[in-house]
C-alpha cells in the first residue's frame, strides 16, 4: 500500500520558512473527559448463544498504554470512542489472530500519532523531561545514554 511521501522537515531546518498554509481552530477542551474502561459486552455465536466478550489481555496492556500516553489528555469523547473501535480491530489480531486487520490498526492509530513519524506528520512534539532539579533530558540521545555501539 502506497504511503503519504516522505516525513515532513524539522521547521528549523527547512531552506524557506513559509507561514502554515493550513489555518488553525481552536476550541475549548473538555477537563472531564476520562479514559473510558474497556466495555462489558455479548456477542452472538452462529446458534444464537450469546457469550460475553473477551479482551485480549495485550489489549488490556494496549489501552492502558493509551491512557498514561500524553497526547490522550486532549482526547475527546468522540476520539476516544474511535479508540475503542480501535481497541476491537487491535483485540481481533491478538486474540482471533485476524492478521488480515493489520493495515486497518496501522491506519487507526496513525490518526492518533503512534509513531514518531506519524507524530512529525502530525506535526505533534513532545516536551523534554525536566527533572525537578532544573536539568533536563539527556543530550545526545540513546547513544550518549547507551555508550558505543558493541559487536555481539
């Protein structure tokens, strides 16, 4: 399946530094929207039993992933009912083994910013870490943190 082209520049280093085409709204966040658990549901088997639904217990750890995750505490409530469709796209994989639902969960979360590249075309960033002394994030990245690389 074909992508979107290339991740779009960092801003500071692109040779023109053109205003935003896209004008930008703003609107007032909700405060008192909240994770939603994952629901309590039946399904119905082909003879017309009705059994309760599982999740996976990777999904469970996915949508608590979601939950600390910092982009979230702007979701709103449409957005998090989308992920709660998501979270039955992702729970059919892990636990139906519905492989063929893969590009469909790569897609759903892309709209959320999942990756780096998707938060870049996104155009989200992330904050770094300040300690509570003043100091923040290690410079230099995992390299800097890791030390060199090592044969194995």
């Amino acid at each position: 399946m074909a992508g979107r082209g290339p991740t779009p520049k960092d801003p500071a280093k692109r040779a023109r530094r053109n205003a935003d085409p896209t004008k930008r709204a703003t609107y007032l966040r909700d405060p008192d929207v909240v994770q939603p658990a994952l629901p309590t549901f039946y399904e119905f088997d082909p003879d017309g039993s009705r059994r309760k639904y599982v999740w996976s217990e990777r999904t469970r750890q996915w949508w608590k992933k979601w939950g600390a995750e910092p982009l979230a505490q702007d979701f709103t409530s449409v957005e998090w009912e989308y992920m709660l469709d998501t979270a039955r796209v992702h729970n059919a994989i892990w636990r139906d083994g519905e492989m063929k639902l893969m590009a469909e969960l790569r897609l759903r979360v892309a709209k959320v910013g999942a990756t780096v590249e998707d938060r870049q075309r996104l155009r989200i960033e992330y904050a770094p870490v300040v300690d509570s002394d003043g100091g923040g994030a290690p410079s230099g990245g995992a390299r800097a943190r890791r030390g060199p690389l090592k044969a194995v």
